[in-house]
C-alpha cells in the first residue's frame, strides 16, 4: 500500500513537474521583444525608414502591442542627446537595438558591442566603422544600406542640363555618409569635363546661404543622402525654384520636397529590410556577426512635375541614363 501511494505521489510531482516545464516553455515563446530605436532626427527618409522597419517586422510575425514593443528616441540632429539616449536605451537592456542613420548608429555602437543591433539609412557600414567588412559584419551590428547610385543621379542631372560647365554640390561635412558620396560626385563630374564648385554647411542655419550662393553661380545642384539638407529640403527647394536651378538629390523625398528629379531609394522599402533582417534575428536564426549588410532592393527614377513645371521643363522628357 505505502508502495502504491509512492508511485502515485512520484506521478503526480512529475505530472506537476512537466505542466511547469511546459507552462515556461509557453511563457518564453510568447515573450514580449523590447527593440530600443535611436533616429538622428525627423525627416521624410528617416521617418520611412523606421515606418518601413515596424512594417517588416509585422511581416515577419512581430506586431507592435502583442509580442513587440519599441523605445523610440529622435535625438533632433544633437550629439549630446546621441549619446545620453544611446546610454539610456542600453542601460533598459533591451532585445534588438536600431540605429537610423549613420551618427545614430555609431553612437549606439560606442554603448555596447554586446546587444544585437540592426541599422538602416546608413550609407556605407564599413566606411562608418560599425562592422570589419560588409560581407562579414564580424561583431553585434548589421543591416541594409542606403549607398545611392551616384554615377547614375549625376549622369541624370547633366542629361537635364547637357551644357552644363559648373555643378554645385552641397552637404554636412560633418556626417561622413554625404562626404562618401560627395567625393564621388566629384570623381563623376570631373569625369564628364565638368567643375564641381563644393559648398558645406554644418547646421540647417546655413543651408539657405550655400543654397543661394549655388544656385547664383552654378547651372545645377546635386546633393546627397545627408540629413541635414534633408531637413531643410523645402527651404532650398524654393530658392533653386526661384532661381530656376535644376536639383538632384540622393533621396526621393527629399526630391519631392524641394529636387526636381532623381534615381533613388525607396527608404521605407528599406526600412522593411532592415525590419525582416532583425526578426531573424529576434527569431534566433541569424546572428549580426555573420548576417552580410544587405544592398538596397529597388531604386527608382523620381521627377517632381511641380517643379520640372516651374523650371519650364516637360517632366515626360526626364529619362533615366541608360
């Protein structure tokens, strides 16, 4: 009898035993992901990129409010918010890290090289030190880059501008994504027999001068994927308006706020790349250090008709390279 009521106590402890184990199992599998979100600051493509970014991972089975839940930080273009939010968004330990942009990206990046972390509108991650090579990131930090065609966005503007002898190029110096790209700008003018006239500005306070000195003394404007010009696109869209100066830019909402046309990235496209790559991640499918940072998927021609209107210039003519 005492025998009996051992096994029966035994199969009752197990019974209980394994209803714990599956319990936590339960438990573990429907876990709430917390992602810590660093943005530069608030502009069309950035926006995209983080809209695009929840919308992969809806894709991918992660749903804001159900299984997901992001801190989001906009640091409003200031490296010392950069690097209090980036110390803030750390410290909660949370399951994935996005940085958008390239100075958002190399903040989070100095915080830790533990937590995973994904990035997006990131021009070149090799150049920007956040990984060894693109091909093999090789430490906690991976994602899908925003590197634009710019031989084919200048061969655009001079097929606009066929006589052109000068073409202005603006950016921020300071951010070393536009200055990759501005060098290659260059490289691509010089090329065609054409002299880029370079003018920088270090906030969004000096983008009306450089804009207007450009437009002034240039026969068209190319600028690149830089945050602060994006910022302040429909300012400098109303001068070369003025000025009736034919603008390409990197980005295509940048262009629809103040360009007139340009072979671009979609960054909300982008950003869904970048949202499917980290539910690999989040999934434990994938790892940065051997997750290859991914090229953009689609790149379009974009002509603003408002402005190829108001340059007196038919938008069905604007046609990309061949």
């Amino acid at each position: 009898m005492k025998a009996k009521n051992l096994m029966i106590g035994l199969s009752i402890a197990g019974a209980l035993l394994m209803g714990g184990c599956s319990n936590k199992s339960s438990s573990e599998s429907t876990k709430v992901k917390h992602i810590g979100v660093l943005q530069l600051t608030q502009h069309p493509s950035l926006d995209k990129s983080y809209e695009g970014f929840k919308k992969g991972l809806k894709e991918s089975g992660y749903v804001e409010g159900k299984n997901v839940k992001f801190d989001y930080q906009n640091a409003q273009n200031n490296q010392d918010n950069l690097k209090s939010m980036s110390e803030k968004l750390v410290k909660d330990k949370p399951d994935l890290l996005l940085g958008i942009s390239t100075p958002a990206s190399q903040s989070l990046a100095s915080a830790t090289t533990e937590i995973p972390t994904v990035v997006t509108a990131v021009t070149d991650l090799q150049a920007a030190k956040l990984v060894k090579t693109n091909e093999k990131p090789g430490g906690n930090i991976t994602g899908a880059h925003d590197m634009s065609p710019v031989d084919k966005q200048i061969a655009l503007l001079l097929s606009i501008v066929p006589k052109a002898k000068k073409i202005g190029i603006m950016y921020n110096a300071g951010e070393s994504n536009s200055k990759i790209q501005a060098d290659m700008a260059v490289k691509a003018l010089k090329k065609a027999g054409v002299t880029p006239v370079i003018k920088t500005a270090n906030s969004t306070n000096d983008v009306q001068q450089v804009t207007e000195t450009l437009a002034s003394s240039t026969d068209g404007i190319y600028v690149p994927t830089d945050n602060t010009f994006s910022s302040a696109a429909e300012l400098s869209g109303k001068i070369v308006k003025e000025k009736k100066i034919p603008l390409v830019a990197a980005s295509i909402d940048h262009v629809k706020l103040g360009g007139l046309a340009t072979i671009g990235i979609d960054f909300e496209e982008l950003g869904v790349q970048t949202g499917k790559m980290a539910a690999k991640i989040l999934d434990g499918k994938a790892k940065p250090a051997t997750m290859p940072v991914e090229d953009p998927k689609s790149l379009n021609l974009y002509v603003n008709k408002d402005m190829a209107k108001a340059l007196g210039i038919d938008p069905a003519s604007i046609k990309a390279p061949k």
